[in-house]
C-alpha cells in the first residue's frame, strides 16, 4: 500500500484541513523561532564571508605604525624584517574642507596613493571613474560614505584647507577601502558621514602639500600567514622608536576593524542568544500545545483501535500529524527567515560599506535546524501519543473517567465573593486540573515575554541617547587640535563672538596594562570643575576626580581585571614614549565606548609637561553658529569640528537604526508567535470543553454563558499571565544586555511601561480575535451529539 492510499493517510489529509486553522498556529509558533535563527545566522554568517573576502582582495593590513617623519630609505630595512610580506609607506595629513550648500565644518583624512594608483597594502575598491593620477597635485579619490552624505560626483570639485594652505580640489573617483569601513572623525565616538570624510592623493601631491618630500609617516605592512605579529611589532618599535614612532599595533587594534569586530561579535550574539531565547520559548509552547491537542483525540484512538489498527500503526500516524505541522512551521520560518536576512543584511551594506554582500549559510545549520524542530516537535506530542496509544480498547472506547475533585484552597478564598454560576465554574475548572492551568499560564506568560524581549531595545537605546548627549555631553562642539597648546588658549577662543563657555581637555595615546592584559586607547584629562562633559557613576550621577589616580569605565576596568586600589602600568605612545603607574582610584558608568580618566592638571604633572590641552569644549549661540563655523575652518590648529547634534543624529542613522531594525524584526516575530499560543490555547479549550459546553446548551444555558464559561477561563489566564510573563520578559532582557555587552557600546536594561502595555496588547488583541473565532464555533456545537451516549 502507498504511502498516500492508506485509509490513515486519508484520515490525516482530513484531520489537516478541518483543523487548519490550528495547523497554520501551531506552525506559526514553529515559524517565529525558525525565523529569528535563519534571520540571525544569515546575517552574521553572510556579512563574516563579505567581510572576509573584502579584507583577502583587498589587503588590509595586518600591522599598522604612525610616526612623525622618517626617510623612504627605512622602508628598505622595514621589508628585510622576517614575516612581512607587503608593505607601504604613505603620507597621511588632515584637511577642512568647504562643501558648497552645507555650512557645517567639514574634516577629512588624507591618505597618499603610490604612483601605480593601488598601494600593496590596503588596496582601494574603485566604484566609480578612478585613482588621482601621479603628478596632478590637485585630484583626489573619496571615500563614498562622504560623496554620497553630500551627492558628490565625478568632476565636482571643492575648497579644502592643507597645512594651512587653501586649494581646490577635484573628485576623479569614488573609492571604498578596508581600512575605513567604519570612518570615525576626530574626537568622535560615531560615524559623521556628512561632516569627515576620507580622501586620497598622490604621494608626490600630498607629501608637497605636507612638506614631507622624500619621507613617510605612516605604515602598513602584510605578515606572513602564521607568522607571529607580536614579533613583527616588537622589530618596529626598535626600528622606528628614533623617528617618534607611537607604538605599532596590531590589526584587533586598527580602529575601523576593532570597531566592526565588537559589531561582529555582537552580531554572532544575537544570532545565538535570541534564537534560543526564541526557539526555547517556541518549542515549549509548542509542547505544551500539541501535548493538549494529542489528548483530544482519545475517542478517536478508539475507534481506530477498535478497526484493529496496532499501537504502532496509531503512534506512528499521530507523529506524521505532528511531523507534518514541524515542516509547514520549518519551511515558513525558513522563507521568511532567509528574506529578512537578506533584507537585514542589505541594510548593514549601506552602514559598513562592504563592495557586496555575500549570501552565505552553512547549510549544516539548516539542516541541524530542521532536524531539531522537528525532532522537539515530535517529543512534545510523543507523551500524549504513547500514553494514548497504549490504552486497552475496551478503555479508550470508554470516556475517561471523571476527576476526583475537593473543595480547592481558591474556592475557599474566594467563597466569600458571590460570583454568577457560570464564574464559579471557571474558577473551579482552573484550581481543579492544576497542571493544565499552569501549561496554559506559561504560555500566556512566554508569549508575553517575548515581546517584552522583542520591545525593551528601544527604551534602553533612548535611555542610552539621553544619558550620553543630555546629561554627560553639554557642550555643543568638540574641537581637537592638531597639537597640545596652553590652556590659555581657551580665553581667546571665549573672547570670539558667539562663543559663550570653552572648556578644556587633553587626550594621551597610551596603553594600559595589567600583566597580560592590556588596552590600546586614551587618557582623557578632564578639569576638576568641568561643566561641559564630565563622568558618571552607575546611577548616571557625576563623579568626582580623584587627585592623583585613574577612573576606569567599568567594563574596561573588567577587561583589564582591576578595581579600585590596583596599579595600573600606562605606557604614553607620544612625545617621550614615557611608562607610568597610576592607581585605580574608582569605576564609572558610560554607555558609548570606554574611556580612562584622570585630573587634567594631575595627567599634566605625570607627562612633566605644564597646562596643556588637545580638545576644546565650546558652547555656542545659535544665532552665531555659522560664524563661529567660519572663525574654526580658518583657524590654523584646529584639527576639526565635532557637533553633538550631528552625532546624535549620526547615531540614529547608524547604530540606533540597524540596531533597531533588527529589533523590530524579532518584535514582529514575537507576535506572531503570542498569537500562535493563544489561538492554540483558546481552540484546544474549545476542543476540550465542546462536550460539556454543548451539554450546558442542552440544560438551557444560553449562547453567551456558555462563552462566558469558556472565555472566561482565558480572560482569567491573561490576567495572571501577562504580569507574570513581564517578570520572565525582564529576566531573559537582562541575560540578553549581559551577552551583548561590547567596547562599542552597553545597552542599558529599562523596561518602561510602554513596552509592557505594547507587550500585553499584543497578547490580549491576539486573545481577543481567537475568542471572537471561538465564540463564533460555539454557534456551530451539535446539540444532537451531544444528547446520545458513548457507553
């Protein structure tokens, strides 16, 4: 007999269609958690393949060196040091630049180009027309995050100032590079688009404009596959110390790649912490589902029984039931799954600048996928099935045999309370069958928290916002300068009209270490009274600066395993290269990026240098902005100009969006899945009571009591539910900031109450139309049935 032709395979043909609805809910429990693991796994897997062969075509290097000035004959003794295998000696400068129709200040970083046009190290990705040809002082490439941000073109040209000189400048092409997928201005902690860009010239242009003729200041090199980069790094250092070298480092310290890694990372978290939040969520729910449903088909299994089909034959053509709705669920979530990565992916093309997305999955993972939905589907229905299956005929044509009920703990409670007959039937029915009553509850309670957990995103990225640009930034510029100068510096900027406060700061390139454990980053100096921009604690309330120690953020200080009353060892990478001990005198609380912090006049005395700053901290009028724009792009130590409404705006065009997307993302999943539960719980009631509800329309309840019983119980199950699932929502987001904590950036764990009623409007819209489906099949039960015996 064909596997289709068998009288059970037409019975489960049947049973498919009449109970489609049910089929189509359970497999949209299925769908959501499939979906947000496709979702998840494609998008990290795709943008790690894109990634990848981005950095292989390319060559983006493995070592990086700054220093001040040394002559193109050193790149002869750089190249015999064993293990580099490419390298390239460049030029690199800073520029204002004016963009016609845009008043803000605008920087760039300038990078020189060999004579060949592509460097052996970090070659360029040319999207249109082409590199700056050798001797044409005057052409540049741009890095297209910054054409795009202004609609630049081929031809156009623009002011931009270079050591101090004015020229004109011409765009020949638009090029993308694997050193600046991530292109920070200076002074920054986000990517500006509109206001730094990166630019490229030739060598010979770009060394005369910089008076670095015949010299280089900046390296990259290539290292042998397998070959240690501490060795390499460390032959550096000894070559290049003499020519005010800053320490070379490593490709994880490259800030543009250290920045996409922590993004990775994060990405490879949510692709395992959601799915399992959401496939552990599912698949419970989905147990407890076909576990209730397996057990209204008892009469069913008696009757089949009694045609003389085997325990067997009935397990294995429930399992088929069961088998049959894990495979709609899997291809459902697989297809949307796969569509919304693709869709999620493209959007993290247009932030991280890729040439092209690769679309890449291990199809192991599809299939260790299936096989696990499948198998878990099958076990959450194998108890009811065995358990049924395994009745003696004569036992299963019977009914099963009422409950032993007592007067429960509620009843007792509650006996003081004069409800309507048909609500003291709901309370007994929920304290009588416990278990029931609990499966039921969780599942309202999961639904529940999964959009809690799909929601919570968005207050904890507004909290974040307000903290970092309301209550730590104050200051409306940030203005880093090109060298450290007086503090004296800050009265003349004051003086200047539209310049209502400055404040000063400096900013140390330095390393960190404790033993083995080190940090490559900063020393930021900030006055003891500083009103602009200060530190916070846990409690995002201002901390005071130690005299003498170093305040640590917190997840640094976690980093590096200290707490305060350790040393922490401080290598300066500038001016005498000097190695300090400081102590750690306390922890603070930031949400964006990490940061070491210490007393400016304190920082000061331990460089030996007097009362210097790098950073200017402005508060400006409006009315003057534009003219306070103009005085800084003319002025010639000023590096740039960072704008805190620009990088708040920057934020939530960059991280807030793609960070938020993805959110959304396992938002509309979650519903989906809330409503899969509750529609299964409100129908397999139905499925349950039909019997003794159709039996209460024959003893002359009406139509609406009858609901009332029925409803009732689930009205009863969302009001325990819903508070309960928003504990369970909290615990799973806190598990969830805890794994997704980077260098980038922390989210924060806030819960508002906007997120709980989104949460509970979800679960109670989705109770409201499947009691409406429900009340509408009460019309349907057959009253004559229900008249004539089984026995």
């Amino acid at each position: 007999m064909s596997l289709f032709s068998s009288a059970l395979n037409t019975k489960l043909r049947r049973e498919l269609w009449q109970m489609r609805g049910q089929v189509l809910a359970i497999a949209l429990v299925i769908a959501g958690g499939v979906a947000v693991c496709v979702m998840s796994v494609l998008n990290y897997s795709s943008l790690s393949a894109t990634r990848s062969q981005y950095y292989d075509e390319h060559r983006f290097a493995d070592v990086f060196a700054s220093l001040k000035r040394a002559p193109r004959h050193v790149l002869n003794e750089v190249s015999a040091i064993p293990g580099i295998t490419r390298l390239t000696g460049r030029v690199e400068g800073g520029a204002k630049l004016e963009i016609s129709g845009f008043s803000d200040p605008v920087s760039a970083r300038l990078v020189s180009l060999p004579p060949s046009g592509q460097p052996d190290v970090n070659g360029l990705f040319i999207r249109k027309g082409r590199v700056p040809a050798p001797g044409r002082g005057r052409e540049v490439a741009v890095i297209g995050s910054f054409a795009e941000a202004h609609d630049l073109q081929l031809g156009d040209q623009f002011p931009a100032i270079i050591n101090g000189r004015r020229q004109v400048l011409t765009i020949t092409g638009i090029a993308e590079s694997p050193e600046f997928i991530y292109v920070i201005p200076p002074g920054g902690m986000l990517p500006d688009y509109e206001r730094f860009g990166v630019l490229w010239m030739s060598r010979e242009a770009l060394a005369a404009a910089m008076d670095m003729k015949g010299a280089f200041n900046s390296l990259v090199v290539r290292v042998e596959a397998g070959y240690p980069v501490a060795s390499v790094i460390d032959a550096l250092d000894r070559l290049l110390d003499r020519y005010g070298a800053t320490g070379a480092y490593g490709r994880e310290d490259q800030f543009s790649h250290r920045f996409l890694d922590d993004d990775m990372d994060q990405l490879k978290t949510m692709a395992t912490v959601f799915p399992l939040i959401f496939m552990g969520v599912a698949m419970f729910l989905l147990n407890v589902v076909v576990s209730r449903l397996i057990a209204t088909q008892r009469d069913i299994i008696a009757v089949l029984k009694a045609f003389g089909y085997s325990n067997r034959q009935i397990a294995w053509h429930y399992s088929k039931l069961i088998l049959t709705i894990g495979i709609i669920g899997f291809a459902l979530g697989l297809g949307l799954g796969l569509w919304l990565g693709r869709g999620l992916g493209e959007m993290y093309m247009q932030y991280y600048r890729f040439p092209g997305l690769l679309l890449r999955i291990n199809p192991a993972w599809i299939f260790l996928l299936a096989g696990i939905s499948l198998l878990v589907a099958w076990l959450g229905g194998w108890r009811a099935i065995s358990k049924a299956a395994s009745l003696p005929p004569a036992e299963a044509m019977r009914p099963e045999g009422p409950a032993k009920f007592r007067i429960t703990l509620a009843e007792k409670w509650l006996s003081v309370v004069r409800f309507s007959q048909p609500s003291r039937m709901i309370i007994r029915q929920t304290a009588r069958r416990p278990l029931r009553s609990f499966l039921s509850l969780t599942g309202v309670a999961m639904a529940t928290a999964i959009i809690v957990v799909g929601n919570f995103q968005f207050d904890s990225v507004s909290l974040m916002v307000q903290t970092q640009f309301a209550r730590v930034q104050q200051q409306d510029l940030t203005v880093p300068l090109i060298d450290p100068q007086n503090a004296a510096v800050l009265f003349t900027l004051q003086r200047q009209p539209g310049i209502r406060y400055a404040e000063g700061r400096r900013t140390v390139a330095a390393r960190l270490a404790n033993g083995h454990r080190k940090w490559r980053g900063a020393v930021t100096g900030i006055p003891a009274n500083a009103e602009l921009q200060f530190v916070v604690d846990k409690n995002i309330k201002p901390v005071t600066l130690p005299g003498e120690g170093l305040l640590l953020t917190d997840y640094l200080a976690r980093e590096l395993s200290v707490k305060p009353g350790d040393t922490l060892d401080i290598e300066i990478l500038e001016g005498d290269r000097r190695t300090i001990s400081v102590p750690v005198s306390g922890t603070t609380s930031e949400f964006l990026g990490v940061g070491a912090y210490m007393d400016l006049n304190a920082l000061n005395r331990v460089l030996g240098e007097g009362p210097l700053i790098n950073q200017a901290l402005l508060n400006v009028d409006p009315a003057y902005a534009d003219d306070v724009y103009q005085q800084l792009r003319e002025t010639p130590g000023v590096l740039g100009v960072s704008i805190r409404q620009a990088m708040l705006d920057s934020f939530f065009q960059t991280l807030a969006r793609t960070f938020l997307t993805f959110t959304f993302f396992n938002s509309l999943l979650g519903g989906v899945i809330a409503f899969g539960v509750v529609y299964n719980t409100v129908r397999i009631s139905l499925a349950e009571k039909g019997r003794e509800l159709a039996s209460l329309r024959v003893l002359g309840y009406t139509h609406n009591e009858v609901a009332h019983i029925l409803l009732g119980e689930m009205a009863l199950l969302l009001l325990v539910g819903i508070p309960l699932g928003w504990l369970f929502g909290e615990g799973l987001a806190y598990l969830i900031i805890i794994a997704m904590q980077t260098e980038l950036y922390r989210v924060p764990l806030t819960i508002t109450p906007q997120t709980l009623g989104i949460s509970a409007t979800v679960v109670i819209a989705s109770a409201v139309g499947s009691g409406v489906i429900a009340w509408w099949r009460l019309r349907e039960l057959d009253l004559v049935a229900v008249l004539k015996t089984r026995e």
